[in-house]
C-alpha cells in the first residue's frame, strides 16, 4: 500500500518534553501508544525516527527499542528500507479483531463472574460512573478519543479483574487495535449506548447470570462492529508527528 511520508523535518527540538533525555524505552512506547490510541497519531503515519529521537531527546537506538515494542502489539508496522508507520487495519484485520475478541472476552467473562470479589465490582462501577461524568462534559473540553480509550478502558479492567494475566494481556492489544480500526473505519458509535451497555452487563454479572452476561458482551462487540464502515479500505492521512506526540 503506498504511503504518504509527511513528518516533521522543520520542527524545533526545543519542543520537546520536560524529562527529555531520561525517557525509558518503555516510557516512550508507552506514550506513542496513547498517542495512537487517542488518534493524535492517525493510521498510515511515518514515524520517524530522527523527529522521535528529537521529541524525546534520545538515541535513535533506544527510538528504534521503543519502535519495535509498538509492532510486537500491532500498533504500527515496521517495512523494511522504509521506516515504521502506524498500523493500517484492512477491513479484514477488523473483522478478526471483533470476532477474536468475541471469543476471548466470553471468557473473561465468565472468569470474572468466577472469580471477582466485591472490590472488583465496586472498581468497575466505578469506571462507569466516571465514563458517564465525562460523556457528560461537553465535546471541547473532552475529545472523542479520550471518551473512546475510556469505553475501552473498560473492558481491559474486566479482563484485569478476570484473573488471568495472559488473557488480560491480549484483551489489552486487541481493545488498543480496535481503537485503531474505531478511526480508521468512522466508528458511529454512540458512547453513551456503549456506557449504558456496560452498567447493564455488569448487572448480569453481579446476579451471577452467565450466558445473559456472556450473550450481553458478545452483544455490545457486535453493535460496535456494526457501527464501522467497513464497505471499503481506507486510504493514508497525512500529519504532523511532532505536534501530535506533544498534543
Ligand atoms: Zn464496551
């Protein structure tokens, strides 16, 4: 697939963080990650590494550590004699996504109704409670983005209550990828309908109902997946990837 190589060749180094030069390898794929989750990094973005060192006043070195942390969890891939780009999910990888999730998440599910304590659904119900009080501030002080991770936030506790860390590890990259698709393909999806879902599913659980819970997850996957134009591949955007990381 072609892509479009827009960065940020002009951009002052003087820009960069406060802990500049102390950042860790894990400390910068950590960010660029959020950066890519929240959509200030959107798909088909080179990511290059002179403009990443300069943003993080780093080696390339550990640049390049960061880089290939990101591509072992299918955030961005890295081509050969080209660079690393943020991940473009075909509309195939979607697909996938959704239904691998579907599968796993039935049975972080019924771990978690197994398995979780009254902390656990106290911590849940709370995420809730905070996901409607910021889908209830307005749309300038809270990006959709923001409010998307959030809605994903929730089923990376659900899987982290469930546990088993593996699981909850895979949950992790497939909630992150989904954020990915969510841009890629125009989610249409009303995040006060996902919240809602959420507080009712939760319900389920804590009557110990399994299959209305694991029909009600499977349910609320669907629905998203449904809410993605997924007719036809999209194609490159172009950005400025130093104001984005410092966004
Ligand atoms: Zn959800």
């Amino acid at each position: 697939m072609p892509r479009t190589k827009k960065s940020a060749e002009d951009e002052d180094t003087a820009a960069a963080p406060a802990a500049a030069g102390t950042a860790s390898i894990d400390s910068i794929a950590r960010d660029i990650a959020t950066a890519i989750v929240e959509k200030r990094l959107p798909p088909g973005t080179w990511l290059r590494e002179e403009a990443l060192g300069r943003v993080y006043s780093v080696s390339r070195t550990k640049v390049r550590a960061a880089l290939l942390t990101l591509s072992k969890d299918k955030l961005i891939e890295i081509i050969p004699d080209k660079g690393a780009f943020v991940c473009q999910p075909s509309v195939k990888d979607a697909r996938e996504v959704f239904a691998v999730r579907r599968v796993l998440e039935s049975e972080v599910v019924r771990l978690f109704i197994a398995n979780a304590k009254a902390a656990d659904y106290q911590t849940l119900e709370q995420h809730i409670r905070f996901e409607r009080s910021t889908l209830n501030q307005s749309v300038t002080t809270t990006s959709g983005s923001v409010r998307e991770r959030l809605l994903g936030d929730f089923h990376v506790a659900l899987a982290q209550a469930a546990g088993n860390d593996t699981l909850a590890e895979l949950v992790r990259e497939l909630v992150a990828r989904s954020s990915l698709i969510a841009m890629l393909y125009h989610s249409s999806n009303d995040p006060h309908c996902s919240s809602d879902e959420h507080a009712d599913f939760l319900k389920l659980c804590r009557a110990g109902q399994v299959d209305a819970a694991v029909s009600s997850m499977c349910d609320h996957l669907s629905r998203i997946e449904q809410s993605l134009e997924l007719g036809s591949e999209k194609v490159d955007r172009q950005l400025d990837l130093v104001k984005a990381l410092l966004a």
